[in-house]
C-alpha cells in the first residue's frame, strides 16, 4: 500500500512520518509545538499520529522551506482561508522550476571548473604556446595535474583558471615575462641575493604564484628549492640569465627569513 494512502486510512508515528519526508523527528516536534504541523490526531498513549493530509502539509511546508520562505510566513499563507491552495501550489511549481534552472546552470559551471582541473588551464593546448611562448610545453600542465591534483591548492588552481579568459592569461604571461627579464637584469648586474632590490623581485615572484593558490613563504621556499633540485626549472631560468636558477632560490630563501621563515625547516603549509 502507498505512503500516502497508509497514511490516509492507518496514520504513521512521528517517526515514521519524519522518515517518510525526509526530515527529522526533532523538526516535526518543532513544527507541531509552533502550530505549523499538527498531527490530526493521537494514540491513547498520545502519540502523535500523521493522517494522509497532514503529510501533504508537511510537504507544502518542505517546498515553501526550500523557496527560501520563513516558518512564520509559511504558517501564515498555509492558515489563510482566502489563498487558493491549487493556485499557491501551481507557483509553487513555476518557482522551483526556476530554481532548478538556476541549480542546473551552477552544474554547468561546475563541469567547467572540473574540466579546467582535467586539463590543467581553460585553454587549448595551441593557445597555451601562443600566450606563454614557443618554450611552454603543455603537458607541462597534465604533469603538475599528476603531481599535484589531490591537493588543496591544485583544487584553488582550478577554480581560478576556470574563471580566466584567454586575454586574462596573455596579461599574466606578459607579468611574467616582465619579472623575469628584471631578475636576469638583476644576476648580470651582480645583485646580491639578501639586497632589499632583490627581496622585493622575490616578493614579486611569490605574489605571481599566488595568483594561481595562496602562495605562503614557506612554500615559496619549498618551490625555490624545486627550482635548484629539478632539471626542467633550471633550463628555464639559467636560458635567461646563467646562474638565475641559483640566485632566485637564494632571493627567495633571503626573502622567507626576512619573513620569519627559516628555509631550512620550511615545509609546504
């Protein structure tokens, strides 16, 4: 026999009337003490007892509670003898449809954003050399997907590049590109690594990786000593300046300890 018509010729426990709707015994207690859901009835014992068209207002309430309604006005409109029922119900109706349009284009946004996760940037691997040059290899994002996905800040990573337009990554290339020839500028022309100039280029560079996670010092030290350890980074940067792979980290250790980092105990926090 169906819930309702259980209801409707038997009646159902509080408990099994909270299980019913999806909602807890708590709440239907909560719902009777303030009049909005009062069971129709009770055992001998008193207990409250749910008839077919108590559940119905149960439900009307849930639909209000999801529409964003505030008990006491729910109560209001559902206690009006001048409201025609079908009719609230009909809007009801339309008003969730909207809602689950809204609800299905956030979806939407969502897949998105894991799409951008899946393949590193939002743009195409074409663009991605366009923007940031003939050195760029894009599987360079699918690798630091590999190493990285499962973390918090490859998670804030994606999120962001979801939300950047190609035009928003040709500017932040072209920061880069700017940073990057004043930190070869500064290795030609002898900049000692702990100097205020070089603690602000290090500042730079930190604050340019925030713009992909929420860079700390002490991971910016942690990154620094990538850069040394791993082939890859020092190509990249020693092609621009000989030696810039070594004086950046030392730059960047300079800057953590005037931070209150120590880079030999930094760890990635």
């Amino acid at each position: 026999m169906p819930a309702y018509e259980s209801a409707a010729s038997e009646g159902l426990t509080v408990g099994q009337a909270a299980a019913l709707v999806g909602v807890s015994v708590k709440t239907l207690h909560h719902w009777d003490e303030i009049g909005l859901v009062r069971p129709g009835s009770r055992t001998t014992a008193g207990y409250r007892v749910y008839s077919g068209e108590d559940i119905a207002r149960v439900h009307r309430v849930l639909v209000y509670r999801e529409l964003g309604f505030e008990l006491a006005a729910i109560g209001r409109l559902l206690d009006d003898p001048d409201v025609d029922a079908r009719e609230h119900l009909r809007r009801q109706r339309s008003q969730l449809l909207e809602r689950i349009g809204r609800l299905e284009h956030m979806v939407g946004a969502v897949d998105r954003m894991l799409d951008a996760s899946r393949r590193g940037l939002l743009l195409t691997p074409r663009e991605q050399v366009e923007i940031f040059g003939d050195q760029w290899r894009p599987e360079w994002a699918e690798e630091a997907e590999r190493r990285w996905g499962d973390t918090a800040q490859w998670r804030q990573y994606a999120e962001r590049a979801a939300t950047m337009s190609p035009l928003d990554w040709k500017g932040h290339a072209a920061d880069v590109d700017a940073l990057n020839a004043e930190l070869a500028a500064a290795v030609r022309a002898g900049l000692a690594p702990g100097s205020e100039r070089a603690a602000a280029l290090a500042e730079r560079h930190r604050r340019q990786l925030s713009a992909y996670f929420d860079c700390t010092h002490s991971m910016h030290v942690c990154i620094g000593r990538r850069y040394v350890d791993e082939a890859g980074f020092a190509e990249y940067y020693d092609a621009m300046a000989p030696g810039l792979t070594r004086w950046l980290r030392d730059a960047i250790f300079a800057n953590a300890r005037a931070h209150g980092v120590d880079p030999e105990t930094a760890v990635w926090e």
